[in-house]
C-alpha cells in the first residue's frame, strides 16, 4: 500500500472531442440520416393520406349505399301516406 506515485499514469496530452477525420465521417452520416428520415416522413405521410383518402370514399359509398336502401324501403310508406291524406281530405303535401 505505500507505493509511490510515480506508478500512476498521468495524461499529459490534451484529448480533444474529435478529430476532423472524425468530424467530416459524423457530419456525413448525420447528413445522410437526416435525408433518410426526410424521405421515410414524406413516404409514410403520402401513404397514411391515400388510406385516409381511400377509407373516406369506401364510407361515403357505405352511406350512399345506406342511404338508397332506406329510401327504396320507406317510399312505399310516404306516397301511400301521402295518397291517403291527399284523398281522405286532412290536409295537402307539397
């Protein structure tokens, strides 16, 4: 336990955080993650917008759909309510 210090290792060279080498590999490959993301962001986002786009009409189609089925079965309904009134005498549709 009583060794003495000039055992120990000492730095006596200044470490910097990177040499330019290193710098130009970094700022290559940041550079070319960021252009990476870019493309993924654009390719995802203009497919998310034709599914939002494709869902919308399939529902627009459903609720036309919906819609035409209700009418055809109610039709039937409201001209012979529409009839009756009209010849009972209780009132006129427009």
């Amino acid at each position: 336990m009583n060794e003495p210090f000039d055992g120990i290792p000492v730095l006596t060279e200044v470490v910097t955080d990177a040499s330019p080498a290193t710098a130009a590999a970094s700022d290559s490959t940041t550079q070319f993650l960021d252009d990476l993301e870019a493309h993924l962001t654009a390719v995802i986002n203009e497919h998310a917008d034709e599914l939002v786009h494709n869902a919308c009409r399939e529902m627009e189609a459903l609720l036309l759909e919906q819609v035409s089925d209700r009418l055809k079965a109610e039709l039937p309904r409201m001209i012979a309510d529409v009839i009756g009134a009209h010849f009972r005498g209780t009132g006129r549709s427009n």
